[in-house]
C-alpha cells in the first residue's frame, strides 16, 4: 500500500473513531425542581461551555412536570435531580432512597419577608399576622419555631394557602402580611418591581433552618451502580457553578438563551445576587456538613415533619466533590 493510501486509510479511521466516541457519550439527565431559574445557571453553564462533554456526557435537562424531581431521580428516570434537604429527609423517611451529592450554596438563601409598612422586624411580630404561604407542614413548624425562640405566640398567626401566588402580587394586593421567600428570585423580583418590603433571613433566626436548598440528588441505586459517571458529572457541574458565581453576566446570558422566555433583568441582577451567596473554590463547591442534616433531620422528627427518624448520615455524602483545583 502506497503512503497516501496509507494516508488516506489513516484518515478514514481517525474519523471513524472520532465519530464512534461522540456517540459514545453517554446520555444524562438532570430534573429540575422548577422552572428554569437563577439556582440552576450552573447546570445551563456546564452544558453551553462544554465542562459536561469533556468528561463523556450528553446532558439533558429535563423541566419539570406533574412528578417531581426526587422521584424521577428515585425512579431512574432521570440520573440526577434539584430538589432540597428538607424533600431528601422527607423521602427517607418514607424509605426512598434518595442522596444528595452537593449543596448548590453553602448557605440557605430563604427568609421571610413583609411590606415595610408592618415594621416586621422579629419574628415576634409576627403576632396577629397573616402568613401566606403555600400550605405545607414545613412552613407552619418554620413560623412556630422561629417564633418561639423570639418570643411570639405562633397560635395568633392566621395561615393562608396562596398557592402558586408570587410574593409581589401576594403583597400588593393584600392578600397576607408575610411571606416565606426565596431573596435570589422573589425578593430581587420584588425589588426590581419597586416593593418596599423587610425581609429577614432564616439563617439569622435558627441555626436549625440554615439546611441546605437547593441540593443535587441521585438513587442510591446510581451511586452503587455507576460511581465513576457521577463522579465525572459532578467535576463538570462544580465547575459549571463555579464560572456562574465568578462570570455573573455572562452566565445569565447563558441561562437566558436557555429559557429566553425569563425576564432578563431579574436573571441578570439576581445571577450578581447569588454570585455572592455562592462558592468559588471548586476545591470547597458542594460540601454538605454532618451537623447541618443531623440538626435538620434530629428537628423534623420532633415536630412530626416525619413520621420515623432517619440516618443523617445516609442522606448526604461528599464523596463525589472535586477535591483539587
């Protein structure tokens, strides 16, 4: 054989590998726990800049529908989900197995807010309130705690099922006086549409209520079964949030021609928002600590939240995190 049908042979198989391992990528999917938003910008950034690819992955992202995100990971019908502690503890107790892989932000980024005209300043003025909310156990043991370590009587509250009401029209409209919110999305929204509000943060109130949310989540099943994927997704996904919490602008304008349907201004401000609540050491991204789920979980079974005590430490693991930079 001459040196150029050598050559061309050479070539022709190059091509033919090159084509095999594109294929071979392997399909994943991730379910979100809601409608494209700022908490999931890492998720759009590791698949627009190729982080997912470099390690062998084609990544779906899967919106969510009538099933929520911890089944389909539960089920495998999706690899990974967003969901958060407070779902992950509720599914163990109810012998599911789901873990939670990393915590999106190393701080619960949630609080409650009220029109600054209330002058709701503690939560012991939340006395003769109305809460408007969206009717979940969760909310109503929240309130009562919070309320109970700074001197207010939980039993004057009047709760409210709001539904999928935002907080601004809820607010504008009188429908309650205080709101359960997340600041990253709501409270900049509400900002943005000129609300004068107070708002207090969970993680000022009650050690107990800095759990973590969101968090990415797989099957127990998945973790026994195909360790090195998750690994790899993981690897990728950290450095997805990672660029987000360092390129704010440029990682809204990715999630923005993901979902172009979003308003860019709040997506904008609320990506600059987060950039600041988020972890940048990729060395540090996603760690979950023992004592945040042993409190959370030791909490939710006292205040029947669950009906049996789970293993905290069968919740969370670590062991998939990028270690090194």
């Amino acid at each position: 054989m001459s040196n150029r049908a050598l050559g061309v042979v050479l070539a022709a198989c190059w091509m033919i590998c090159a084509s095999i391992g594109a294929l071979a990528d392997e399909s994943v999917r991730i379910a979100l726990d809601w409608t494209p938003n700022t908490n999931h910008t890492g998720i759009v950034v590791a698949q627009q800049l190729g982080y997912f690819a470099e390690e062998g992955l084609s990544v779906e992202i899967v919106q969510p529908g009538p099933t929520l995100s911890i089944q389909l990971a539960a089920s495998g019908q999706c690899e990974f989900a967003v969901s958060m502690q407070e779902y992950v503890t509720m599914a163990r107790a109810q012998d599911i197995p789901i873990v939670s892989l990393a915590a999106v932000f190393p701080h619960n980024t949630s609080g409650f807010a009220a029109p600054a005209e209330l002058g709701v300043l503690s939560p012991a003025h939340f006395e003769n309130l109305r809460y408007g909310g969206w009717g979940s156990d969760l909310e109503a043991v929240m309130i009562r705690t919070v309320m109970d370590l700074h001197g207010g009587d939980f039993d004057t509250v009047e709760m409210f099922n709001l539904g999928m009401l935002d907080f601004v029209t809820a607010a504008k409209r009188n429908f309650a006086d205080f709101f359960w919110i997340f600041y990253g999305w709501q409270g900049i929204h509400a900002q943005l549409q000129g609300l004068d509000f107070i708002y207090i943060p969970l993680v000022e109130l009650a050690d107990v209520l800095d759990y973590y949310t969101p968090v990415i989540v797989a099957s127990e099943a998945m973790i026994s079964e195909d360790p090195d994927l998750i690994s790899r997704f993981m690897r990728a996904l950290a450095r997805g949030y990672i660029y987000a919490a360092q390129h704010p602008e440029a990682a809204a304008n990715m999630l923005l021609s993901f979902a172009p349907e979003l308003d860019a201004e709040l997506v904008r401000a609320s990506q600059i928002w987060l950039s600041g609540q988020s972890e940048t050491n990729l060395a540090l991204w996603g760690y979950q600590e023992t004592e945040t789920w042993e409190r959370f979980a030791t909490w939710a079974f006292e205040n029947a939240l669950i009906e049996k005590a789970i293993d905290p430490l069968a919740a969370f693991t670590n062991r998939f995190l990028p270690t090194e930079e």
